[in-house]
C-alpha cells in the first residue's frame, strides 16, 4: 500500500498485515514517526512523543516477528494514550502546567494491556486541564485536521487529532461527561465510553472518579472493539473494574435482524440542528434496511440528573485536587479553578439531592432495556462547531448543559455508547451519532455498529492532511 493508504489504514488490517509478513513494524513505525514529525507541529496532538523507545520496541517486534513469537492481537501497532495515563518513566501531566514533571514508576494498567498484546505507544496525546473542558494556556491546543476553525471535542482533543489524521492507529481517550464522543464526534471517529467499570482507572488521573470511563478511539467500530478488548477486565489494582468475563467483541451477534433499536424522536431531535436531525435519521434509516426493529421508546428525563452533573463532578474533582487546589491556585486555568471552586461550595444535602437524582435515572433508563437492545441518539445538538465558539465552554453553565444533554446522563448512568460517522455538513464536517447499552453489554452495541458500517461508509472518509 501507498503511504496515504498505510496512514489511513485500519488497525486491525494493519495488525493483519504485521501477522501476515507484508508489513514489518519497524517500516510502519518509521512511517508513523515520519508523518508526526511532518504534521503534529501544526496540528499540536503530541503533549510528547517518545521516538527512541518506539523504534526500540518496533525492532523487538520485528525480531519476535521473525522467529514466528507474537505478544498479542495488537503486535506491533503504533498507538498513543491520553496524557492522563500514567506511563513510567515518561512525563504524565494530565494537561495541567503543575504536572509538567512527574514521572509515573508504572504504567497505568490500560497502558500494560497495550504493551502486553503487542502495541507500541508512540506518544502521550494533549488534552484539556484535568480532562475538563479547556485547554491550560500554557498548552498549544490540538487544531481539527477537518479544519483549523473547527472545535476538535475535549477533553481527549488530541486523541481524536491524533487518530484521525494518521498519526497512530488507535488511541486512549476517557470520557466523564462527554470526553471520548465529542472529539470522535469532531474528528469523523468511532468512539467508545464503555460501562463504568469495564475498563481499569488504575493509573489513570481522576477527574470525577465515580464517572470517569476510560476507553478507545478508533477510525472504526472493528477496530475499536479490539481495542477494547484487549484493555477491558478485572484488574486487582482497581477494585471497582468489573470481574465479568470480557466478550470477543469481533464475534458480536452478526447483523441486524432481530435487534431491536429504540428511538426518543422529541429527545433526539428538539432543539437539535436540521444537519445532526438528518443525519441521524438517516442512520436510523439504514439500520431499519439492515434488519433492525426501531422502536419508539421515551427517554426519562435527563434535565434534573443533566442539571446535577457539573456540581457532582466539581466534588469529585475537588477531592481528586486536594492535595493541589487551592494551595497551588496560581498553576491552574480558569475553568478548571471554578469547577474546583464550586466543588467545595456544594452543600452535603445538596450532593444527596443529586446523589438520588443519579440513581433514579440509572434504573429508570435501564429499565427501557425491557423494550429494546439499544438506544439511539445524537452526540451533539449541532455540528461542525467553532473553535473559537468553544474556547470558554468551561465558564459558561448554560453552554455546557445545552452541550452535554446528550452524553453527561450517561456518564452519570454508567452506561456504555459507541459514537459513530454518519454524514456530512454542508461544508464538510463530520456528524456522528450514538448508541447506548444496557449496563455491561458492549457486546450490543457492536452488533449493532458492525453492522451499520458494513452497510455505511462515512467511517473510511478521511481528512485531507498534507504533509
């Protein structure tokens, strides 16, 4: 294959190729190495990348490779994680200028299961101060490879930058109100915010702990569902990671028929742009043609649990902060500092009024799983946002409830999605759209997106990124 084609190649055919012998891991690492030192410069998805290492690790891969030894699905691979994920012996500064100096003595247990089934991380990604909404003034932020205007979604700003532009074939987003899907969302990507639980915090910067979801981003559901997993299971450095045995995503029920998909058309369309409308009814549209039942289901409600979300995750971030905030007050950014701030005003009752608003809407929203297998709706009430639009939605509370309708209930929920490609703006964008699962059951929601994009082929467009 031509260099473009290997940029944009899938995961799983790249690993395929490694497995077959028509790809070595040092010639696709050089590639890899190359085409970020010609890009990231501009597009700003790097906080660091770790070149030396990388080509170290590739030259072992090979050598294994040759004497028919294979550590795992992902053998020989170019990934890259999320600046929150402890890697040892390697700066993690969780896009905070306070952290520009530690150096983790272990990886986070995401970062060993990617070691151990073969991948080689080539970089830690730049991300939004504490994985909240803006970007730390003392970082350059990621630039949308879609366009430099557009909003490249946060907080995993360059974990989606990263994927979508070529520069590794996988990366390690987290998710606590919306921080996986908007930036696949933004960047054309598959995404996926698995079950609370599923997938080990262990050495991972919290922000809201009972929230955060650490998971894949992909440029396909296949793709993604390997890597998941390979990350996924009990760790016993987390107790709160799920002992549930871990499905064979790849071998999800084949196809549509018989699965049945629920659909809310006043949630999932009010106060939602006539692109994003489009867009996913017409998704809905070819998972109807593949076999799916669609079924009119009614969301509970999410403007009390949605309203509760900012003042749950400020309390839990201000005990993440403790140690730090306000003692060192002056190294943080504003948004960050006013969620911390709110954090500590929050009263006991107050958090207990949320604390059941919570639990309610979790079993209430379970509960529509006795109707249908999956639930469909938008990431976004618009598409193609503005950069510049988006620069402050971190001290704006009326911007970011509108924003995170869609996702935050969810992180609050602990239920799984997938954020899948389907369609375009006028000028070009990306939109996406989401499913949701039952707790536990990632199993559906790939079922579901294997299927729709076999039939679809949004996923295997690309921006146009010269260098």
């Amino acid at each position: 294959m031509n260099a473009t084609d290997l940029y944009y190649a899938s995961l799983t055919d790249v690993a395929a190729s490694i497995r077959a012998g028509t790809l070595g891991p040092l010639e696709l690492m050089r590639h890899t190495l190359a085409r970020i030192e010609r890009l990231d410069p501009r597009l700003h998805a790097f906080a660091r990348t770790m070149p030396d290492q990388a080509l170290a690790q590739a030259g072992e891969a090979e050598r294994l490779a040759a004497g028919g030894q294979w550590l795992g699905p992902l053998h020989g691979v170019p990934v890259a994680v999320k600046d929150n994920c402890f890697t040892r012996g390697v700066v993690t500064a969780n896009g905070q200028a306070i952290h520009d100096a530690f150096v983790p003595p272990e990886d986070a247990t995401v970062v060993r299961r990617l070691r151990e089934a073969g991948a080689i991380v080539v970089g830690k990604l730049n991300m939004t101060e504490s994985a909240f909404s803006d970007h730390h003034e003392t970082i350059a932020a990621p630039v949308n490879p879609w366009g430099e205007a557009l909003w490249t979604g946060v907080s995993s700003s360059g974990s989606g930058v990263a994927t979508a532009a070529g520069l590794c074939f996988g990366a390690i987003g987290s998710d606590t109100g919306g921080s996986i899907r908007f930036p696949s969302a933004a960047n054309g990507l598959t995404g996926v915010k698995p079950s609370w639980g599923r997938v080990s915090r262990h050495g991972v910067f919290e922000l809201a702990a009972s929230m955060d979801h650490v998971g894949p981003m992909a440029r396909s559901a296949a793709d993604a569902a390997l890597m998941l997993g390979v990350i996924a299971g009990a760790d016993a450095a987390d107790p709160t990671a799920s002992a549930l045995p871990v499905p064979d995503y790849l071998q999800a029920t084949p196809g549509l028929p018989g699965l049945r998909i629920g659909l809310d058309p006043a949630y999932a369309t009010d106060d939602v742009d006539a692109a994003t409308s489009a867009a996913l009814l017409a998704a809905v549209q070819v998972l109807r043609e593949g076999g799916a039942e669609i079924r009119a289901v009614s969301v509970p409600e999410v403007l009390p649990v949605n309203a509760g979300w900012l003042a749950f995750a400020a309390v839990e971030a201000a005990a993440a902060h403790e140690a730090t905030f306000p003692g060192q007050r002056a190294g943080y950014g504003a948004a960050l500092a006013q969620l911390l701030d709110l954090g500590h005003q929050v009263s006991g009752i107050a958090l207990q009024k949320i604390l059941m608003q919570r639990l309610v809407f979790r079993g209430a929203f379970e509960a529509l799983f006795t109707q249908v297998d999956v639930v469909v709706m938008p990431v976004t009430p618009d598409a193609g946002l503005a950069r510049a639009r988006m620069a402050t939605l971190g001290t704006d509370p009326v911007g970011v409830l509108r924003h995170i309708r869609f996702t935050a209930p969810y992180d609050m929920s602990g239920h799984p999605t997938i954020t899948l490609p389907c369609g375009r703006t006028a000028a070009g964008t990306p939109i996406a759209f989401q499913l949701v699962a039952p707790l536990m059951r990632e199993d559906l929601l790939f079922r579901a997106a294997l299927a729709f994009q076999q039939a679809s082929s949004w996923h295997l467009a690309h921006p146009d990124v010269q260098g």
